[in-house]
C-alpha cells in the first residue's frame, strides 16, 4: 500500500518547483532593480559631488563627472550645470527600457564660487 502511494507522488516536487520558478524569477528580478536603482543613485551622488569639486578647482564640472562615472554608465549620464550647482541624472541598468525610464535616479551637489 505505501508502495502505491510513493509511486504515484514521484515527480511531484518537480512539478512544485516548475509551478513556482516563474515567481521566483520575477523575485529575482525585482531585487535586480532594487540593486541597480540604488547602485546607480549612489553613483549619480558620487558624480555631482566630483563635478562641484571640479568647479572649486577650475575644471569643466562636465569633465568631472564624465571621469568619476564607470564606463557603463557614462552614456547615459545627463549633467546639468547651474552656478555652483551640479545635477546628474542616470537611469540603472535593466533589460527592460521602460523600467529604466521610471526608476531614474538624480544626485545633485553644490559648491559656492568665489567672486
């Protein structure tokens, strides 16, 4: 009787875990993105921050963002200057355009030129 039984649940974990692999993907691709959004807000503060320094010291802020950003990121990056006042926008990685778009990230900095 217990032969019987064991018999007619074999596979039944492999039908378990390909019922739950689409969710676990889409989990795994959820905390992707929140990896990326918050990798890519810290490179956009990290850039604003190299762009003002670049200002207190003479250089082109663009400049100084262009070389403080990774390759990848570089790109894609829009610097604005105003003054003192750097803002770097970035969007994060994602093999989806549309989610990119949405989680765009800005780090802003700000240095005051002397007279």
């Amino acid at each position: 009787m217990r032969r019987g039984r064991r018999e007619a649940e074999r596979g039944q974990a492999s039908v378990e875990l390909l019922g739950a692999l689409p969710a676990l993907l889409v989990l795994a691709f959820v905390a992707f993105q929140l990896l990326a959004v918050g990798y890519s807000a810290v490179l956009a503060g990290t850039a604003a921050e190299a762009g003002a320094l670049a200002i207190a010291s003479g250089v082109d802020a663009r400049e100084g963002v262009r070389e403080s950003l990774p390759g990848w990121s570089r790109a894609g990056a829009r610097v604005s200057v105003s003054g003192g006042t750097v803002s770097v926008r970035l969007r994060p990685p994602s093999p989806i355009g549309a989610v990119s778009r949405k989680f765009e990230v800005t780090g802003q900095a700000f240095v005051e030129v002397g007279s």
